[in-house]
C-alpha cells in the first residue's frame, strides 16, 4: 500500500523559469493538501483541493502560482517565474474525505532557485 | 485567529532520558491539538492528536501528550529517549468546528545524545 508519493524530490530551477511540482495521494484519498516550509520554521498551508475542485486556496500567494487536482493523475503544483524566494520544500498531504484531521504526508520535493 | 508556540527551536538529552517538548496553543474556542515528527529528508508523520475525547493521549513510539486547558498546554513526553527518537517535532492546532486547516509550530529539533 502506497504511501503518499511525491516528485521529483528535488528540483532545482533558474530564477524565470517554471516548476511543477507532482503529487500523487494515497489510493482511496480523494483530498489533497498543498503546504511550504521555509528553513527553521513550520509548514504553511497553500491550498486544499478535491478531485477537479479547489476547496481553499486561503494560503496561496496570488501571483504566479496555481494548483489543480484533476479527475485523474496526480495533483499539480504550480510556479511560474520561479524566485529565489520561492526555494523551500513543498509538501503534499492526503486524507480520505471527511477525515480532515488525519493527513499523509508525502516525503516533499525540495526546490532551489538559482 | 489559532496559533501555536513551541519552547525551545532544540531539545537535547541522553539516550534514557525523559523527553519533554512543550507546546502552549492559543484559541478562541475548543481546539483540536496535534503532535507531528519529521525525519530527515522525510514528510511529517502524525504523532498523536487530541480532538476532546481523553486528555492523556498516548500516540506512537512510546510518545504521549496531555491536554491541560487551564494552562493552555499540550506537552508532548517520553519516559526514555532513544537513538531513533532524534527529528523534528511539531506541534499543530486547529479550531473544532472552524477552519479544517491546522497551523503549525516552527518545530522543535530533538537531539539524543548516547
């Protein structure tokens, strides 16, 4: 049984250029959670989707990055013109529905911008 | 608005030793408070939750946390550090019947000396 899986794991990326992040919940999950962490400090929510539905997008910044979860395949992280502000570990977390307070967490894809 | 504050950014005692974290939530209403480790390189992987069942809450690996409302507490502990035991931890809170999004501490690094 399959974690949650996440890639790639690392990706690095020049100031300008686009990152997509990937991740693929665990089988049976049908909600998707999106968070950052910067060094030294704890995650920060981005966004929660369902399967074709953003249920909240409250923690994405409102420029330059998007997220889907489409009906099939894994869910997307997106950011375009990367910064270097942007480099930090992104992690994907996934819970069955209505059980929002037990989240799998994938391993993180680590993004560095030169 | 919820918050969280972990004392200490590190941890550091013997192997045998008591383990002790400290987490101090803040909230307006009823919260549910959660425990997370993360391994190096790794996602975060759930500890032990409190969602206003029993105050003592025994999680994983030995860990528990207790609950103590008129401190505003929810110390995570183990009788005996191990080796294994060095990570991350971090504690989360989110509001019962608000947001469904939990808010991070900056984490706690506990280091276990042999």
């Amino acid at each position: 049984n399959a974690g949650v899986m996440q890639n790639p794991r690392h990706l690095v990326r020049r100031r300008g250029q686009e990152a997509r992040l990937r991740c693929s919940p665990m089988k049976g999950h049908s909600h998707v959670y999106w968070y950052r962490q910067l060094p030294e400090e704890g995650l920060k929510f981005m966004v929660y989707l369902q399967k074709e539905n953003i249920i909240d997008e409250s923690g994405m910044p409102k420029e330059r990055f998007s997220a889907e979860f489409p009906k099939e395949g894994p869910s997307i992280l997106r950011i375009q013109q990367v910064v270097r502000g942007d480099s930090a570990a992104y992690f994907c977390a996934s819970s069955l529905s209505g059980e929002v307070d037990t989240q799998y967490f994938g391993p993180g894809t680590r993004l560095t911008v030169l | 608005a919820q918050s969280v504050t972990q004392l200490g950014s590190h941890v550091s005692v013997s192997e045998g030793a008591l383990v002790l974290l400290r987490c101090n939530y803040s909230s307006s209403v009823p919260p549910y408070l959660f425990w997370y480790v993360q391994y190096p390189n790794q996602g975060l992987q759930l500890l032990l939750k409190y969602t206003s069942a029993a105050t003592l809450v025994k999680g994983i690996n030995g860990f528990e946390a207790e609950f103590k409302k008129s401190e505003t507490s929810f110390h995570l502990t183990k009788p005996s550090a191990h080796m294994s035991d060095a990570a991350e931890y971090f504690c989360a809170v989110r509001v019962a019947g608000g947001s469904y999004i939990p808010t991070f501490g900056r984490g706690t690094s506990l280091i276990v000396h042999p």
